[in-house]
C-alpha cells in the first residue's frame, strides 16, 4: 500500500478514498523508503522568466507561491542513500529541500536517474562541477543516447573527465537494482528527442510500483497502452503541462505535444475510481491554471478522481 502525504491530506493510492482527517505534519517514514516530490514546475519553473502575465503575479510577489521544476527524491532509510530522478536549474534549492525534509541523509547523492535532454532535466548537473560541489564520481543513469550526449558535449564533458560524474548505462524496459529492494525501470516514451531519446520510469519499492512519467506527447502516439500500465502500478505521476487547448494564446499547441490534463481525463473517465485515483498531474507550465490555489482547474481535476502533485509531499513506499 502506497501511502502518500500531501500537504495536509493523507490517502492510499491503492485503495477507493474516502475523505482523510488532516494531519499535522508531512512526516517522512522511520525506516521505510519513500519518495518526496522536489518540483512540480515545467522546465522554466514557476514563475517563468520575463513573465508578466496574471498567472506568474502572485508568485513574482510572494516567493512561498514558486515552484521548483518537475523532480523527484527518494530515499531509503536502511542504508542512509537517496536519489534524484532529473537534475533540474532548482538542483541547489531542491538539494536544500531533500536535506531539510530529513536531515538524516542531509549531503547524500547516491545516483541521479535522467529522463531526458531538455533544460529542465540535466542542467541541474552543472551543481557537481569544480566551480560548485567538485563531487566526486556521483552515479548518473541514462540512456545510450542521453550518455553519448553528456560525453560529447561541453561542458558536461569536463563533469566525465574530472569524474564529478560517473555516467552509467539504462537500457529501455531493464530494471536496475540499486539496492535489495528498490530497482528502477526505464520506459521509452514519445517526445521532442532533438539531443536524446526520452524516457519515464517505473519506481519499485518491494511490491511497490511508482510511475514517473514528466514529458511525453500525445498518449496516441505511444506505443503502450497507459490503462494497462496503471493496473500495474500504485501511483502514477505523468504530464500534466496544459491543462487545455488555447491555454497559449496565439500560439498553435499542436507544435507543443503534451497530452493536455483534459484529454488524460477523457481519456481514463471509463476506468474504475480506484484506477483513476492513482493519476497524480505534474510538470506544469506557468500557463497551467491548476497552479492556482482553488481554481475551477484544480476542482476540475479533482472531479474526475485524480489528483495534483504537491512540492514537497511524501509518497512512503513501505508496507
């Protein structure tokens, strides 16, 4: 079971829920491992650069209203290592986040699992060169295209040959076991794939199954089935950019992919509740109207059984 704290709400992503008491505290487990959510935020954050638009207002004038880009933590008690999947432009405040939601493990970066070669995915690896954290051989997975990327190009390069970073292959569908109990699946999805190819990933805690999905394009366009794989998972965290067509005005989203929170809505409405509570939105452009406290988007979304993912809520992973 699945238990998942978010903000002041604790539900089991397995189970039908029923409305929760709130709690006091996003506590994170004793000994169980767990995920934290790091960001929730497209590539460019929240608010975005050079906007002075209504939607970025509020955050532009209370910092506690930001967001950090799309990113995950997770951690395992039992042998004190933590992971993140994405480097993010927020990888210091997101470091400073994982550290102070549990001192514990503070300074610890056991490996970084890299979804993909857009800005808001790998640059956060600039943090591990000599002009910041100088670290030494951290792990980072990646795929055969996304290694041959951060080979060949600088200045992640110079992170290889200083051995800052320790680039260590994934393979499409392949678990890899990073301890006992917790391994990591790589899934190929559909994207803009200008430097790398793109990949989500299933998250395994024992008999736990997380899935991380923060990019893709139209579901139609994949060539899984994602009802299929929401029978085989706990949680799903998938691409929640836009809400809507024409949230961009003048602009064509047709050249803009994602799948819109709307259609993934329609698009699950015939699965059982128990189903559809799984599906938890992130990575949202500033656009994204369910970014803003209690508006008819986030009711919307909630609706439909589904729910918005939280910066810094715990999803704990134990039995």
């Amino acid at each position: 079971m699945v238990a998942i704290l978010s903000g002041y709400l604790l539900f089991f992503a397995c189970q039908l829920p029923t409305p929760a008491p709130p709690i006091k505290h996003n506590r994170v487990p004793a000994k169980d491992p767990y995920l934290t959510v790091l960001g929730i935020a497209q590539d460019a954050g929240y608010p975005q650069a050079n906007c002075q638009k209504s939607c970025c207002t509020a955050a532009w004038e209370n910092p506690a209203n930001r967001r950090f880009v799309s990113c995950l933590g997770l951690v395992d008690p039992a042998s004190g290592q933590r992971w993140i999947f994405d480097a993010t432009p927020d990888f210091p405040d997101q470091l400073h986040l994982l550290d102070t939601l549990d001192p514990r493990f503070a300074g610890t970066i056991s490996g970084i699992f890299l979804t993909h070669a857009h800005i808001g995915h790998y640059t956060g690896l600039m943090h591990l060169g000599r002009e910041v954290m100088g670290a030494q051989a951290i792990p980072v997975y990646a795929m055969p295209h996304m290694d041959t990327f951060l080979r060949t190009n600088g200045p992640w390069d110079q992170l290889v040959r200083l051995h800052n970073i320790d680039v260590r292959p994934l393979q499409n569908g392949q678990e890899s076991a990073i301890t006992d109990a917790l391994g990591i699946t790589p899934i190929r999805v559909p994207h803009r794939d200008e430097y790398s190819e793109t990949v989500g990933f299933i998250i395994r805690a024992n008999t736990h199954r997380v899935l991380f999905i923060p990019d893709i394009d139209k579901w139609e366009r994949w060539d899984q089935d994602l009802n299929e794989i929401l029978n085989s998972v706990d949680l799903a965290l998938v691409d929640g950019s836009f809400f809507a067509d024409g949230e961009i005005p003048n602009r064509d989203m047709s050249e803009i992919p994602h799948p819109f929170i709307r259609e993934t809505i329609e698009r699950l409405s015939s699965l059982p509740d128990s189903t559809k509570h799984k599906v938890r939105f992130i990575h949202f452009n500033h656009t994204n109207p369910v970014l803003q406290p209690g508006s008819n988007a986030q009711k919307e979304v909630e609706a439909a059984g589904m729910t918005i993912a939280s910066q810094g809520e715990i999803i704990n992973l134990g039995d």
